[in-house]
C-alpha cells in the first residue's frame, strides 16, 4: 500500500520495527474524521492524532482504491496484513490500497480504515497449495525456482493467503495452507491437538523457510501419454484440439506419430498434427508449434522426429496437439507411435514436392501451369487435366489440388498476432516465437527460471546480487562472482559450470 510522505518522519521518531506491516480493517465507527498527521497537540488518545505506534494503537486514514497489486496480502478475520509500497500518496488524509485489498474489504473509495502497526514472529515453515494441476505441469526446477523468486517479493505470510505467480504468459494460484513461527515444530501440533500456532501470520524476511507444496486442490485428468509402438483411439470435435504426450527414450530412433481415420468406426475427419519438443509449450496448437502436419486436406497426418532435427533430444517427453479441421466435423481418429528404419518424407511437406523431377525424361517438357515435367507426347492431355483439377494459390504460388486451397490459405496465409503483439502468417511465425520474439523465454545465468527476454535484464540484475554458496568449497558470495570463483579455484570453465549442481 501507499501511505502519505508525513507518515515516513513519524515512523522513524516512533522507531516501528522493519519490515513495516500493518493490519489493514474497515472503520466500523463512519462518524469518525480522519484525523490530521501533522497535528502535534498533546492529547491522551494518540490514535484520534495519526500517530503511529509499535504497539497495538491505532491509526485512522481514507481508503482509496489502486490497480497496483505489488504488495503482498494476507487475511485474518475482517482485516488484511499490507506492506508498505512507498510514501507517495497524494493526500495526507488518504492511504492507497491495492485493488484487490478493496474488494476483499468490500471498500469503496473514500471509505475509512484501520491500520495497526504490527510485529510479525519469523516464520520457519509454509505449506502451499495450487489451485489446480497446471501448477504440475511446469519442469520440477522452474516450479521451484519460481516460487522462490515469488517469495522474496513478500515480507510476510498467512494461512488463506493467495501467492498469484505468472510465467510465460500462464498464470498459476497458489495458495498458503499452514504457517509455522520459527522455534515451533510444524510436527507437533498433531499431538497437542493444538493448531493455533499453524494458523498465524510469520515474517520470511531474513529467515531460514522450508516451503512444502500440497497436492493441487482441483486434479485435472491427467495427459495421456502414448509410448513408441502404442496406438490408441481419440474422439475429436470439429476445430477442437486434444493433447497427448509421447515418451521416447531411444536418442538414435526415427519416431513416427501418424493419426488417421479410424476404419472401425468409418469416421472422415481431416486430422492435423502439431508436436512440440518443450514443457514451456504443453498444449501446442496451429499457433503454436516446433512440428506439423497440417498442409492439405487428408486422412492421415504424419510427423517423424528424428536426430536429423535440431531439436529433437532423447530420453525426452513430447507434446502432440490433434486437431479434426472444422470443415471436415467430428471425427475418431486411430493415432499410432511408431519407429522407423529411414525417412519417408519431410513433415509438413505437401505432396508436390518432387513435382520438377517427376516424369522427367529426354524430351518431357514443363507444364506452363503447374511446373512438373511431362512427356512432350503426354503434355496435351496432361495441361487439360492439370487446368481442370489444380490451382496456383494467388499469394505463395504454389500449385495445388482445386479442394486444398482453401484449407492452405486458411492455415498458411492468415495473420495470427504473437503474444507480444506481432502479427504474421504461421510459418514466419514460428521462426519469430523460437528467434525473435521478446517475450520469448531465456534462461538465467545465475538460477534454473526460464524469464522472459525483456524482463532478463532486470532479473539477472536481482538475482546477480544474491548469496550463492559454492558446492564444491562452501564458499559464500553474490551469485554474480561465482562463476569467477569455480573458474580460478576449481578449474572448471563458465560454460560448465550450472545452477544447482556447483552452486545454489
């Protein structure tokens, strides 16, 4: 929250503790006037004057509401702890209090609080629960890695509090189930039959906190996962998309994800496959892809991952997103994973790739309308029927059957706008997501978190300046100088040095 500048000089001359933390409530009492801070005379009720004490005084102000929801909130019974954002509201008579804090209240701008300067005991231990399984989703290092990042922006705890964390533009809930001040035996309580003390309000500043993470309140059905040599049925509603993971562990095999029409159940849908090789991309869509297969009306859609790929890596979990393209409707669709002893043809590659080659003889010719070559005996027949059934699409050029067209300016030439606002057509788009996009995620030097690249700067900036400790000697020192150190004590060069594995 934001206090007024006059506030800063009276918390100094009264010597309130650091951190600053006040328990934020609603003025029950509405006749009451805020009272002044700048008014010195003597009077037996300090709380009616604004001053500010260490103890349990009061002190009155106008609430008024912020978008800003930088300070950290916690709840108990009708009050809310806040830190202090800065003393830079505009009134004396009037603290700024996070958006979220009004409607938490039920607060309306000019409506009286409360606020109670407070002392936190120093917690040593906090469970914390996510909202739902997409928490899970994320690689074990990053959940670990941003939690602790979100941590060290709060002073302070509570149990009923919620920690919202975002990452690559994903938004996660967590939160704070049980509590414990340091000096208390987070254990113990189940044997007292007394939990009180896992239900109060702890300072993590400059303490020792061991955070343990509870099973997510909603469980999503888990991703199915199909192995290599596995086939298995999916129902598909028309311009829907299901995920799937696919395990593989071989690094030296040819991996083929095919899905076609099912036979069983005569279905004729046109399936379209897209894969992605990371967990920061689980759900990958027509957007959002490293592979695809998504060209040309079909029965079948097929992708193979090879080492060839640049980005293929074994033992390695892949992301499969199966689509039934909307003009086509519902559709079942027999997916298979299977290995293959040699390539077949690239993915995504439309079926007109060999066109300048085929029928290639002595005296064959190029056909004016789609470039193959034919036999000058067979060229009168050929160009009427190619006329007849092909089509040159008007922005790329490339001829294809009359019926794909359709489908490949839908797919190839629209404009799908990127996360950070750019707009371009899906395969320049992929490019700019893996190459230049800024909000794509880099990894910091000094800790395990993928940031985006915008925000490294700032954050490598943080997390440069914190304590580090050399795994290998015990030595202590700011993260930004121990790559040095491993370097000239331990003899092991910066490219090989990594976060938590010679330091944490």
């Amino acid at each position: 929250m934001v206090l007024p500048p006059a506030w800063l000089q009276r918390i100094v001359d009264k010597q309130v503790p650091f951190p600053l933390t006040f328990l934020v409530e609603p003025q029950v009492d509405k006749s009451i006037r805020p009272p002044s801070p700048h008014n010195d005379d003597d009077d037996d009720d300090e709380t009616d004057n604004g001053d500010i004490d260490d103890s349990d005084d009061e002190v009155k102000r106008m609430g008024e509401s912020d978008g800003d929801n930088d300070d950290a909130e916690t709840t108990t019974g009708s009050g809310v702890y806040l830190g202090v954002l800065d003393f830079e509201s505009p009134s004396e008579d009037m603290v700024i209090l996070p958006e979220a804090t009004m409607k938490q209240l039920g607060l309306s701008n000019g409506d009286g609080v409360v606020l109670t300067s407070v002392q936190l005991p120093p917690g040593a231990f906090v469970k914390l629960q996510p909202h739902d399984s997409h928490w899970l989703e994320l690689e074990e290092t990053s959940r670990k890695a941003l939690l602790e990042w979100e941590l060290r922006k709060h002073q302070f705890l509570y149990p009923g509090q919620l920690l919202r964390l975002s990452h690559n533009q994903v938004d996660y809930q967590l939160r704070v189930v049980e509590c414990h001040r340091a000096n208390a035996n987070h254990n113990d309580n189940d044997d007292n039959g007394d939990d009180s003390k896992a239900n109060e309000a702890i300072a993590i500043v400059d303490t020792d906190l061991t955070t343990e993470v509870a099973p997510p309140l909603v469980v999503a059905e888990p991703m199915p996962q199909l192995a290599v040599g596995e086939t298995r049925d999916f129902h598909v509603a028309a311009g829907e998309l299901v995920h799937f993971g696919v395990a593989i562990e071989d690094p030296n095999t040819r991996v083929v994800i095919e899905a076609r029409n099912s036979e069983m159940l005569q279905s004729k849908g046109d399936p379209d496959l897209y894969v992605s090789h990371t967990a920061d991309l689980c759900q990958p869509s027509h957007e959002a892809f490293t592979w695809c297969s998504d060209q040309t009306p079909d029965d079948t859609a097929r992708v193979e991952l090879s080492q060839d790929d640049v980005y293929f890596s074994a033992p390695n979990t892949y992301f499969v997103g199966l689509r039934a393209y909307p003009s086509a409707g519902d559709a079942v669709f027999s997916v298979s994973v299977t290995s293959a002893s040699k390539k077949t043809r690239n993915n995504g590659s439309n079926n007109n790739s060999d066109a300048k080659t085929s029928g290639a003889s002595s005296n064959a010719k190029e056909c004016s309308h789609c470039g193959r070559l034919i036999p000058a005996s067979s060229m009168v027949m050929h160009e009427m029927q190619c006329r007849r059934r092909q089509a040159r699409c008007p922005q790329c050029n490339r001829v294809m059957r009359k019926e794909h067209i359709d489908k490949h300016v839908a797919l190839e030439h629209a404009l799908i706008e990127c996360a950070c606002g750019v707009k371009l057509e899906q395969g320049p788009l992929q490019v700019h997501r893996r190459q230049e996009c800024r909000l794509r995620l880099v990894q910091c030097i000094y800790c395990p978190l993928r940031v985006a690249l915008e925000q490294r700067g700032e954050h490598q900036g943080e997390c440069g300046a914190r304590q580090a400790t050399c795994l290998h000697c015990g030595a202590g020192m700011q993260r930004k100088q121990i790559y040095r150190h491993i370097e000239r004590t331990h003899g092991k060069s910066r490219r090989e040095a990594k976060p938590g594995v010679d330091f944490h």
